[in-house]
C-alpha cells in the first residue's frame, strides 16, 4: 500500500523583508545571550578609546545591561544614524575592509541589539555642553546628564522574541557568561580598567596595570607562577604571551586565551598549533593552559568571517601554525631545573651537541642512521664522564668541566672501586642497615661520611645524588631540600630526546622515502584528492608519494622508510586530513616519534636496576641540559622536589 502524497504548500511569493525582521535575523547570529551583549558594547568602547569601563546587570544581564565608558563620545546628530543597520565610522571603503585594525567594523551589533531589547544610547562629546539621550523605540532625543564618554542601556533582552528568551539559562549562569566576556576584553587590554556591578553590589574590578600584573589579576597567582613567558617572532608574526607549565594541565580547555591584534578569537588553526606542541609532555587527554597575543599586519589576517568576530582566517595559514607551535615548543623546551643555564651551563643548543649528542657508532655499524645508535642501552654508561663507565652507553661521555669543577677530585672513582670490589662496606651497615632490607633506601657511596662532605654545587639545580629508593627512585639533595627522580621515567626521557637529535640531523632537508613494491589503494573523498594534487611537494617531503589512480581513488606509492610497520592507508589520510584543515601536517613526525618513544622506553634504564652513585649523578646532570626534563615521554613527571619546610612540617619542627 502506497503512502498518500502530502498536499502541496501553497507557493508564496518572493517579498523583500522589512528592516526590524532583518535585524532581528541578524540577531540570531550576533547575540545569542546577555554575555554577547556585553562582548559588542564592550568593542564599542574600546573602539572609542575608553580608560575606564564599568559594566552593570541585572538578574545576570537579562532585565538590564548597562556599560559605561570614558571615551570620545558621539555627537548629538550622530546618535540616531548609530542605531541604523550597516552604520558605522570604523571603515568606509574595501581597502579598510581589508585592513581592519579596530574591534568592531560590522555597523550592525546596536541594530541588532535594539531589535530584541529596549535600548537607550547618552553621549557627550568634548566639546558638548552637555550629554544627549537617545531612546531607540521611540527615537526621542532629549538632553540628559553625564561627563565625557558614552552610556548604553539594554534592558529587558529578548522581549520582542520570548520564544529565544526561554533558551536563557539562569542567572547565575547568564552572570557568568557577562563576566567571562569582561575578563576577555580585560586580558587583552591592561591599560584599560574594567568594573562589573550586578544588583548594585561590584563582582569583579580589573584596575589599569601592566600587562604581567593584568595577567595576575586575571588569571591568578597560580598560573603566572605555573607558567612561562613566551616572546617569539617568525616573519611578520610577534607571538608573546605565557604557556602553562604540563604540570598545570586542566581537565578542560577552559584556561585557553588567544588574542590576534588585541581581538580574543577562538581559531582552530592556533589551537592546534599550540597543542601539538605538547604532545609529548602532556598525559592522557589533559588540556593546556595558555595566554597567546599574535600580531600581525591587519591585511595578513580575515576578521570578517563571522558577525561575532570571534573566528578569522590567516592569508597563510602553515606559517601562523608552526610559528605557534615552535614558539611554544621552545617556551617548554627547558626543563624546570635549569636554573643551571644561569651558570655557564650549556644552552639547548649547545647541549644537544654535547650532552645529547649520540655516540659514534662502531666500525661495523657504520651504515645504520645515528639515531639507531644513539638507542642502545648497554652497557648503561651513566658514569662514563667521570671515566669509570663504558664507553657508547646511555649518556654522553663529554661534559664541559666547569660543570664538574665542585665535585672532589677521585670521589667518583673511590666510590666505583669500593662498589666494584665490595672491600670496604657503607658506614652504615650493621644491624641498623640490616633491619632496612633491600627495598629500603640504600646509599650507593663509599659512606655517609664521606657524602656529607661533599657539598652541594650551587650550579646543581638537582643537586647531589644520595642514595637509592626501592629500586626506582633517585634520591639527591639540593639546596631546596630534598629530590626524588623517577630513574625509568627520566633516562626514558633523556634516551628520547637524544633520539629525536639525531633523528632530526639524519633528515635535516627531507625524509627518506620507500617505494612500495604493490601500490595502497583507497577510496578518497574529493577533498581528499584535491588536498593530494595540491600538495604534492609538501608530501614528497614528508616522504608520501600519493596521487590519483582513478576517479575517487588515489594511490599510495611510496612511504616514509622509517616507517616500515605503518598503515599506508591510515597514515596517508591522517596527513591529507591534517593538510586539508591546517595547510600542515605532523602526522609523520607523530609516527616516527612514537617508534622514537618505544625505543627510548626499552632502552632507558629499568627499575630495580642498582646504579651507582655516579650513575646517579650523570642522570642528574643530563637531565639538567635535557629539554623537556620535567616529564616522561608519557607525559608523567620525572622528578619532584620536597622542600625542607615540608619535612621540617612532617616532623613538627618548630612547633
């Protein structure tokens, strides 16, 4: 049985639409809640050059919105043409279309606005006698009172649309919303001071500061001190900012701010950028914290992609990418420790060639790339700086001096012998050191006695090493108090790195690609062919070789050689999809560096391993010139530090 055919709508006919549907079409798109509101006003004033702003709600921006500014004011005759549509004094041809350099350009927020609330504007100009008020419904203009700026008025929001006012959510929610819309605005411009009152009581109050107590105020103590300054520059881009330390990663992306030329916008292509960075530092599907200002020219950037100006589009979207991502790459390159750089320590740089360096491989090995070598774990060789250890282990042989000079000449190697021989027994051993038993703290020195006499370094961020916990922990003692490494965790990391080193010189210009004997097919969407023919060059680089076989289907015919186990298919998709979106791709690099990842994991050291104390020591020292230090390859901590007032806490000292 055949359903009934629906009877045909009636044709209506095309009509213009009348100017207050328009606007409150418009509507739709730029106030979609009372926080939105605030957002618009809030450009409007700094558009005119405000120094101070106070904003004032009621029931969370829903009954009434209030912001007030200092600004230049608008003239009396002006006051009716600001609430018309597409009315504004920001731009006037297409050149300044193309070069926006202000907040608002789109001459339709107030329109809007006043098409779903009842709005009220009052101004005054320098040279005013007085200030105007102008009611929007009405359009009466009357005299009214007020100093130098402008005053805008929103009350009743979504009055004349009660089918979107029931979308609203309550108002302490709406509230929060206002106020995250002002602490925006406020990060982004500390010489401007922003007040918010709701039912008459001051919620928040951001007063004029520079910019690193702005971000104090805003963002908290915490996150400055759990953060780092970021200052980078890359062609015609200037990045600045401050990037969250891993440690301080968040549950969410909600401690994410990005400003491009002063305007807070949500892009993808930063984002990405910015977290791709900490791919390898971070642990499960935590989020980083981080505050970016991007300047660039105002004709390199799109803002006029969205009526809420909160997306835009880059002219050149791979250099706006990876000049994020190395900014912050570097931001996070060093570890905490290396308060060592202070000292005359090596720089990254300096260090990759020295104490990252892989060590020279064996006649017979000769044709295999350095970073294979650089992976191989035995012997450990942790003590070999000190002349003890075997040559080609886990660390690198050459250390300058000067980072030795505070270590007793022969300590080292008293210790190796009395360790090797086993002559001459710890100070403590006895009955006191049996009672310990072997997973208890064991000190892997010549004594106690003659480790109190060695003093900490003070270009030693990490100190000492002192003995040897459970067969996994690292114990050292620095001027802080008290250290404790993760050896597996921190070798694993120093390993990885040193690979990467050598990875990255093996393939400085391009990555070395394999033809496949059989080609992989694969049905492709039509972005993805067009992505395939466009970047072809990229491609070859990353050591793809795709191109179209037939209509729909592309080919795979060669792969990078590294990665002889991958999935073709997969890893040729993973990195069209990443070019299609972002015009870059780390899907390669991704793969190597998981290959990298589980050779430094086997090649690190295990626990339950005894080292000896200088093998302590060399760990503690590469992992001072190791970038990155602070985390495993996982993204878990390697080390942490107990202060003294901490365990002077936990034995009631002082009390």
């Amino acid at each position: 049985m055949s359903a009934l055919p629906l009877p045909a709508a009636p044709r209506r006919p095309i009509r213009e639409l009348p100017d207050e549907l328009i606007s409150q079409i418009a509507a739709g798109e730029v106030v979609e809640r009372p926080g939105s509101v605030v957002r618009e006003l809030l450009d409007n004033a700094l558009d005119a050059g405000a120094r101070e702003i106070v904003v004032r709600l009621a029931a969370g921006g829903v009954r009434a919105i209030v912001v007030e500014d200092d600004g230049a004011g608008i003239p009396a005759a002006e006051l009716p043409l600001a609430l018309r549509r597409h009315a504004t004094s920001k731009i006037a041809s297409l050149p300044e279309l193309e070069s926006v350099a202000t907040m608002g350009f789109r001459g339709e927020a107030l329109a809007a606005i006043a098409s779903v609330a009842e709005v009220s504007l009052a101004s005054r100009t320098a040279d005013a006698p007085h200030a105007q008020r102008l009611d929007a419904r009405s359009g009466e203009l009357e005299p009214t009172a007020r100093s130098v700026g402008t005053s805008v008025e929103v009350r009743e929001l979504f009055f004349s649309t009660p089918a979107r006012r029931k979308f609203l959510k309550s108002d302490a929610t709406e509230l929060a919303h206002c106020l995250e819309a002002v602490r925006r605005h406020a990060l982004g411009r500390p010489e401007v001071g922003f007040a918010v009152w709701h039912e008459g009581r001051l919620v928040a109050q951001w007063r004029r500061a520079e910019p690193a107590q702005r971000m104090r105020d805003v963002l908290g103590e915490d996150f400055f001190a759990r953060s780092r300054p970021l200052e980078a520059a890359a062609g015609p881009l200037r990045l600045s900012g401050r990037v969250g330390l891993p440690d301080a990663a968040r549950a969410r992306a909600d401690q994410q701010y990005v400003y491009v030329n002063g305007r807070h916008v949500r892009d993808k292509l930063v984002a990405h950028g910015a977290r791709s960075a900490y791919e390898d530092v971070l642990h499960g599907t935590r989020q980083p914290s981080y505050l970016l200002f991007i300047e660039i020219a105002p004709e390199r950037v799109d803002v006029n992609v969205h009526p809420a100006k909160t997306e835009l589009r880059f002219r050149d979207a791979r250099e706006v990418h990876q000049a994020v991502r190395r900014a912050v790459e570097d931001a996070l390159a060093l570890s905490r420790a290396p308060a060592a750089a202070e000292a005359g320590a090596p720089g990254p740089a300096e260090a990759t060639e020295t104490a990252h360096g892989p060590q020279a491989p064996a006649s017979g090995d000769a044709a295999a790339p350095a970073w294979e070598h650089a992976a191989r774990q035995a012997p450990l060789g942790l003590a070999s700086r000190y002349g003890t250890g075997a040559a080609g282990g886990g660390f690198a042989a050459r250390e300058p001096a000067a980072r030795w000079a505070g270590w007793p000449a022969g300590a080292p190697e008293a210790s190796s012998r009395d360790s090797a021989a086993g002559d001459a027994p710890p100070a403590w051993s006895g009955a006191g050191a049996a009672s310990l038993g072997p997973s208890g703290a064991r000190a892997l020195s010549d004594g106690a006695e003659a480790a109190e006499a060695i003093p900490p370094p003070d270009d030693w961020p990490l100190g000492r090493a002192i003995a040897q916990l459970g067969g996994v922990y690292v114990l050292a003692e620095n001027a802080h108090g008290l250290v404790i490494v993760d050896m597996h965790a921190a070798h694993e990391r120093v390993v990885y790195e040193r690979l990467k080193a050598a990875l990255g010189r093996d393939q400085a210009a391009h990555i070395e690609s394999q033809p496949l004997l059989i080609p992989a097919t694969f049905a492709a969407t039509p972005t993805e062919v067009a992505t395939a023919e466009a970047q072809a060059e990229t491609l070859a680089r990353l050591g793809l070789d795709v191109s179209p076989l037939a209509a729909g289907t592309l080919a795979v015919r060669a792969r990078p050689a590294a990665l002889a186990g991958a999935d073709v298919v997969e890893l040729a998709r993973g990195v069209l999809a990443e070019l299609a979106r972002y015009d870059a791709s780390r899907a390669i690099e991704r793969a190597q560096h998981e290959i990298l990842a589980s050779m430094a994991c086997h090649g690190a050291v295990r626990a339950h391993r005894r080292l000896t104390l200088e093998e302590m020591n060399a760990l503690l020292r590469d992992m001072e010139a190791t970038e990155r230090a602070d985390q495993c390859n996982h993204g878990r901590p390697t080390w942490r530090q107990v202060g003294l007032r901490e365990l002077d806490a936990l034995f009631l000292r002082g009390r």
